[in-house]
C-alpha cells in the first residue's frame, strides 16, 4: 500500500475512534515509522490492540494531558491515559526545550500507555543536536533474577547522540528478544529462537504461545534483570505511574488503563567542549570503524545505521501489510 | 590485619608518594572500602600501581583541580591528572550540591584516572537521598560488536536509589566480567571462567594472562556492545577526556596519563511525587522479593544488598592480606 494511502486509512480509523485530527496523524505517522523501520511488532500489528483500548476506555481517546513545569530543567506530565505517541511526543518536546535552555532537560510522564519505538523520541532530540536517555516501562514479560515469575517489563534503555550525519540511537531491550518479536511470531505461527524464553514450567521453549505464558530472559541473567530493575525505577516509580509488574498488558488485561511512566533526560552535547564536541564524536566513531573485522562482518555499524539504512530502503517503497491485518483495518475502518 | 593499621599504612605510603594528607586518607579508604566489599580486584591489588605512575608523573601527586560551575546544575571539573579516588570524590559531592539545588545534577569530569567503584561514588549521593547515575570510561577491554580488536573498556553503568534503608546500587560492567577479576586471577596463577574471554587469535580461554592479551566479550552481543559504547561517549567523548580505545591502560602502558572520563546525573527523587516517593520504591522493591523463587534461591535481594551485606560482614574482621601484597607494600613504604 502507498504510504500517502495508509496514512490517510490510519488517520481515518483513529479519527473514527475519536481521536482528534491531530493526534490521529501524529498515530498514524508513528505506526508508519515502525513499518519503515522494519520494527513490525510496533507497527500496524498493534493497531487493533490500540483501538480496542480506546473502545473499553482504558486509552482516553480525548486526553487533557496536563504539563507541570518544575523548574527550567525539569516538567512532569500527566497523560490522563492518552494513547502512549501523544504524550511521549509532548514529552520529548518539552525535554529538549528544557535542555536548550539549561544544558539539562528531565521530562517524567504518568498515566501514559505503549508509545512504540523509543528510538521513535530519541531520534527527535538528536535531531535537535542533543544526547537522549529514554526509558520506560513495560508490562511483566522478565523474571527478576532470582525469581521465577515475570515482572518487569522488557524495560527498553535507549540512548541517542549526534553526530551530523546518521544519528547513533541505541535501543535496546533489556530482554535477549522484544516481546513484540514473540507476540507477532504468535500471531503468525512462527517459531521463536531457541533459549530466548521460558515456559510457565521453567523449560525452555521456541513456541511463542508458551513463552508468552511463560517468561523471557533477560540479557547477561542479573545483569540485565538490574538494568531492567532500574528502568522501573526511573520510569516507573519516580514518575508516579505503575510499577512493581504492575504496569498492564495492553493485549491481555482490559481491567483499566495501562498506566505507563517514561522518563526522558536530554542533554546538550557541547556542554563540556563547546564546538569540538562534534569533532570528537567523529573521532570516535571513526576509530571504532576502522578496527579489524570480526569474521562475517564487512563493516562495523553503530546503533542506529542499520535501521537508518533500512527507513531509507523501506521509504523508496510501498508498504506490504498482511492479509490478516489489512482484514483488521477494514473492521476497524467499519465501526 | 587490623584496618586502623591498615589504613595509617596505606595514607603513609601515599604520603611518602608526595600525595597530601587529605588525599592519603581518601585514597586509602577507598581501598580499604574495595577490600571490605570483597571488590579485591579494585582494592590493596591496585597499590602499587597506583603507586608506580605517581613516581614516573603519570598520576599528579600535587593536581590543581579546577571546577568550572556552568549553571546551577552542571559543573565540569578538570581533575589535572590527580588519582581518580580524588577528582570522582570531589565530583561527586559536587554533583550532589548541584541536584539539592535544582532537582538534577550533572558533573563531567576529565583528565582523571582509575577510581576503583563506581558504586563508591553511587553510594555517597544515594545517601543524600538522591538517585545517581555513574559512568566511567576505561582502558581496551572490549571489541565492538562486529571487531575482533578491544577497544571499548569494560565501561560500567552504575544506577543508586535511596530506599530509606540498604542503598539500592546496580554497579555492572558491560563485560561479562570485570577485568579486574582477571588481572587479579593473573597475578594470582587462577583461572578464569569458560566464555568470558578470548585469546588473541579469537578463541575462548580460560587462561588470564592470554585473556589479557585478547578481549573479553560485552553482555549480550551488540546490546553490551552498545552500552559500553554509550558509556564512552557520555564519560569520555563530552567529558573532552580520551575516548575510542584512547584510555591508556593503567598496567602496561606508561607512555603517559589515563585521561580517564566520569560523568555523574543525580536526581531528586521526590521531584515528581513528593513524599510519596519512599513509599512507592518500598513498595516496588518488596513486589520483587515477594515473588515465588527460582530453584536455589531461598530470597531475592535488589543490587547492592549482598555487597552491603558483606561489608557488614567483613567490617567485623581483620583483613587479610596475601604474602605478595604485603611484600609490596613494605616496599612501598621503604621508597
């Protein structure tokens, strides 16, 4: 499908959801970017999710997102449940207007939902020449280490730096695999890899269905189950949203409102050296670059180039949307 | 031995290396501290080489340590190539007047060197309850995804929250284990864990000395990758310290100072919900530990606990001091 024609299918099933214009497109361009990104499992895959949401109430379709300044650095938010690319979208702008003022911008949203890609928010403040920590929570999928049952969230940690040309955005799940990966592989009757996930009885297991039921790993065993620990913290606890595996399935549980945190820290990158900061930053890439090869590998790509060169391939094309979903989008479209 | 005595030894041996009284002291608890947390690769191990690149003016015994104020909340402080226990001492206490001041402080320090524990530094500002995060550049010790060369150091992240009772700090390197358990392996004749490291023709060992002479592999493939990478670029790319496998390892190379980079944030961590915030993190931290446990776990404990536990611990007791060590230290302090 054309993207200009998705789109405006997007705009129109949120509108229809009642959504305002406004925050339908900023939706419907966030779920395209997942496409483009090759990021599948947050994109067209979870819109019927998003709109059953709104139907039960559980997403406010007309959300008074409030914004409390605290001082020139740092603003708290208060989605009021919006669906998660609103509210991330205001927050990102709000943290790097304060970054552009101080040096230092702290942006925590409550009551928030799903918002996609983090990539999708550091990206944006690259863009504006700042470094980005973005963190946010997640519903239970990681068993703390030590324990045996799921509770904190795939908790992604994504981190983004400028470099004036490609940005470098890390994002990375603090789980071995996304869950999105699993629940789309499960909708598609695919296999999961092996050791990436657990059954409710502990085992390892490649089906999809039972690791969904079960629990995933996360990377480097307490290593990983800390990082993930403190993604809760700051995104969770801090911010005043649903912590503790708290945080609900947007897929499986319609007793209320998703209530996710995140927490966005931007930082302006010549804070430090002034000017040279791009200078180095080159430096530093180019260093990494022209080290030997491992073998298999031609080139050494830092976080970031890989998607970016995928969005640009992707973009020359149209957008193939399987039969299933295209079906799902006509129903919604319908409502 | 006892640790008074200990510790007069130590700051005597400092002194005798032309650092001053206060810098002694603080050098010498920093030590005695790594050793209390059973942290032996960073403590008594690292005496005399901290102590060989004082003699050859690798280490300033006399730095003039300048910390230039940006704004309220961000300070940068040029360590003039003191001890890196010295300049991470004074940044931290710097970063956490900045945060009391504003909510969120971030302090970037250059021409440091090797500061033993991150969590040293986490813990100092957890118990101004204030949430931190520590990073810090080091010496080759990682190739980058796709490289078969080190380059990145085994970079930590350190996260510290205050609970009200044990300070929650995650301290983690990128590597799956810390390089220092290798050197101290080395010099000790142990071996190492199967598939941490590998030789210098890519293949894994478990012999220390030719794990020292290859690289050690990052948590999780390209996701540890990443992290050491961002930690490198947030310690050392805008700190305008080295960067890019440009921190001279402290061991084997002599051909001039570390220029090691830290970076500190701290967080207010009642800025957005107030009073409520010790509640909630309580709350958060006794979800986990109520969950039913993995075989061989009678309880979860949250980062920071064990380590707080074996302080305790040790803190009854004498420490003990291998032949080589004290050997060294005599000589030491017969300089």
């Amino acid at each position: 499908m054309k993207k200009s024609v998705l789109r405006s299918k997007l705009i129109q099933i949120f509108k229809k959801h009642r959504l305002s214009k406004k925050h339908s497109a900023i939706c419907a361009d966030y779920l395209i970017k997942a496409e483009l990104l090759a990021a599948k499992s947050h994109g067209l895959t979870r819109l019927k999710m998003y709109c059953d949401r709104i139907k039960k109430n559980l997403i406010n379709p007309k959300p008074k997102i409030k914004i409390r300044k605290i001082n020139s650095s740092v603003s708290h938010i208060d989605a009021d449940n919006s669906i998660g690319f609103v509210s991330a979208d205001i927050g990102i702008s709000q943290a790097i207007k304060n970054a552009k003022k101080t040096g230092i911008g702290l942006v925590g949203i409550k009551r928030s939902g799903h918002f996609g890609l983090s990539s999708f928010y550091a990206e944006q403040a690259v863009k504006k020449n700042l470094i980005v920590l973005c963190f946010t929570n997640a519903p239970p999928a990681l068993a703390p280490y030590g324990a045996k049952k799921s509770l904190f969230g795939t908790n992604p940690i994504c981190f983004g730096v400028p470099t004036g040309k490609v940005p470098f955005i890390l994002d990375t799940s603090t789980s071995i695999i996304n869950r999105g990966k699993i629940r789309r592989a499960n909708k598609f009757g695919e296999k999961i890899p092996f050791g990436v996930a657990l059954d409710k009885f502990g085992k390892i297991t490649t089906d999809p269905k039972k690791a969904l039921e079960g629990t995933q790993l996360p990377i480097a065993g307490f290593k990983g189950s800390g990082l993930a620990w403190m993604v809760d913290i700051l995104s969770g606890v801090i911010t005043g949203s649903s912590h503790g595996g708290k945080t609900k399935d947007p897929f499986d549980d319609f007793s209320g409102p998703q209530n996710v945190g995140h927490l966005f820290i931007t930082i302006n990158p010549k804070i430090f050296i002034g000017k040279r900061f791009i200078k180095e930053i080159n430096k530093n890439i180019n260093l990494v670059k022209k080290l030997p090869k491992a073998k298999g590998f031609s080139s050494i790509l830092y976080p970031g180039e890989r998607k970016n060169n995928l969005y640009k391939k992707n973009s020359k094309k149209d957008i193939s949307i399987p039969q299933k979903i295209l079906n799902e989008m006509s129903n919604l479209n319908a409502v």
